[in-house]
C-alpha cells in the first residue's frame, strides 16, 4: 500500500507543472523548470513528506554541470524539520542523494 501511494504521488507530481518544494532563497532562478520537476519527483521516493522539503543554496555541480546542488531541509517520521542537510541530484541517474555532496565539491 506505502509503495502505491508514492507511485500516486510520483505520478501526481510528474503530472504538474509545478514543483513541490519550496525554494527559500530564491537560488532556482537560473535553474530550469524541467530540472526543478525532476529534482521534485525525485523526492517521492527520498523523502517521508516530499511536498514540505525546503531548498536552498541551489547551484550547478562543479564535476558535472548536469547535477545539482544545494541544502535541504525535510520531516522526519514525527514531521518536523531535521535541518538543512548538503544534497545532489544526478540526473544521470535521476535520485537525490541527501548526505552527499561529493559532486559539488
């Protein structure tokens, strides 16, 4: 049942034109709305409450120019905010790696 409700939402997020999480700082303004929606599906299947995740800090990898970098700040299981962790999203893959900045260095 939990896998099918992320299904649901992944769709239900790859179906808007919209992305879900809150940019605070207004770093995604040179980032593309494309990235941004794969950067927000790909947080469905990362996160416990994808539609509360905050970004901030946003920029381009230093190794690969197609990733992206920045902070984030997510729920845990008693929905409160743990704090802005360092994050990359590869889109070669298509998966956030909280935890990870290595291709940001």
């Amino acid at each position: 049942m939990r896998l099918f409700m992320r299904v649901l939402l992944l769709n239900a997020l790859m179906a808007t034109s919209a992305h879900s999480q809150a940019v605070m700082d207004q770093s995604d303004k040179s980032i593309p709305p494309e990235l941004l929606r794969k950067v927000a599906a790909s947080l469905v299947l990362a996160t416990r409450d994808p539609f509360a995740a905050q970004l901030i800090m946003l920029t381009y990898g230093v190794k690969n120019q197609d990733d992206l970098c920045g902070l984030i700040n997510t729920k845990n299981e008693y929905g409160a905010y743990i704090g802005f962790k360092p994050f990359h999203y590869r889109d070669t893959d298509h998966r956030i790696h909280i935890d990870d900045a290595s291709a940001c260095d």
